[in-house]
C-alpha cells in the first residue's frame, strides 16, 4: 500500500515538474516576442522622429519660400 502512494505521489509530482517545464518554454517565449516588439517599438519612434524633423524643415523651406514672395510682390509692387 506504501507503494502505492508513493508512485502516486512521484506521478503528481512528475506532472508538475512537466507542467512547470511547459511553463517555462512558454515564459521564455512570450520573453523574446516582447523583446522584439520592444525593438520594433524603438525602430518605428526613431523613424517617426526623422519624419517629424524633415516635416519641420518642410515648414521652415515653405516659411522662406513665402517670405521671398511677399518680398519680390513689394518689390513689384503687386500687393
């Protein structure tokens, strides 16, 4: 009868140790897709940083395009 319980117990706790086993693979699994989002992350804000930095000198070029204009319509005396 000892026998008995003592397989039974070295059963349960062989399911564990598998269960924990599967735990981990999954843990460690889940740990690398975060990661890779994460790099991803930072790639996309690094490309949406450069994006806002060439609509900003957009802005600026268009600034000085329109006061140029405004200078040669006084010079032509247009406006």
């Amino acid at each position: 009868m000892t026998d008995n319980i003592e397989n039974l117990i070295l059963e349960h706790l062989k399911r564990f140790q598998a269960g924990q086993d599967r735990i981990e693979r999954e843990l460690k699994e889940i740990k690398s897709r975060v990661t890779t989002l994460e790099a991803t992350t930072s790639t996309i804000m690094q490309y949406l940083a450069q994006m806002s930095g060439s609509i900003a000198e957009q802005h600026v070029r268009y600034d000085n395009l329109e006061d140029r204009i405004q200078r040669i319509e006084r010079r032509l005396e247009l406006s």
